[in-house]
C-alpha cells in the first residue's frame, strides 16, 4: 500500500482513527500513536478548541466595549440634536445661529436651558 496523499511513496504506517495510508513525511508519531495531519488538527481542535474561544471571546468583550462607547457617543448626539430641534431651534434658528450664539454667550444658553432667561 502506498501514502494516501502520495502515490509514489510507500506507506510505512496507517492513521489510527481515519485509517489513512502514511509516508514516513505524512506520518504524524503522536504518543506512540500514527496520526495523519487532518486528525491531528481535529484533535488539537478538540483538546484545545475551549482556550481559542476563550480568547476569541476576550477580543469579543473588547468589540463589545467600543460598540457600547459607540452606542453612548451616539445616544449623546442625539440628545444634544433633540435639544437643539427642541428647545434652542424655535428661538434661534438655524444651528449656525445657535452655534454663533453658544461661542459668544454660552451663558445664555444654560440661562435659557435652564429657564432663568
Ligand atoms: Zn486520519
Ligand atoms: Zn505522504
């Protein structure tokens, strides 16, 4: 019988769960055991797969964290849009004329947010 993935070279050894031909090169010796590398890569998977999630989630955690800030920035942006539409546009008009206003007298918005105008 020849290797599997090689059917020039003669198969020195079979793989103890698929049952896979091996050439001395495809042969992984593991424990004693013949392994072909797919098997060994499921195995590896397998035995070690829980500590690649656990990092992938660590990473995920990291994700989750800036969506959040994300998520704030842009509750705060519309809060701030809200009170503009709402309170500030009625009054002052265009966000360019608010802005105008907020760089002179700033003030006088918090005055007027504030009901004291
Ligand atoms: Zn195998
Ligand atoms: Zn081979």
């Amino acid at each position: 019988m020849n290797c599997d993935k090689h059917p020039e070279r003669e198969g020195v050894a079979s793989c103890i769960i698929c049952g896979r031909i091996l050439c001395e090169e495809c042969r992984l010796k593991l424990a004693g055991r013949n392994y072909c590398q797919s098997c060994a890569d499921k195995l590896f998977q397998e035995r070690y797969g829980e500590t690649v999630e656990t990092e992938s989630n660590g990473m995920g955690l990291g994700v989750k964290i800036l969506m959040a800030l994300l998520v704030i920035l842009a509750v705060l942006a519309l809060v701030s849009y809200m009170i503009y539409t709402v309170y500030l546009a009625p009054y002052y008009g265009s966000a360019e004329n608010v802005i105008r206003i907020l760089m002179n007298d700033p003030e006088r918005i918090i005055r007027f947010l504030s009901g004291n105008i």
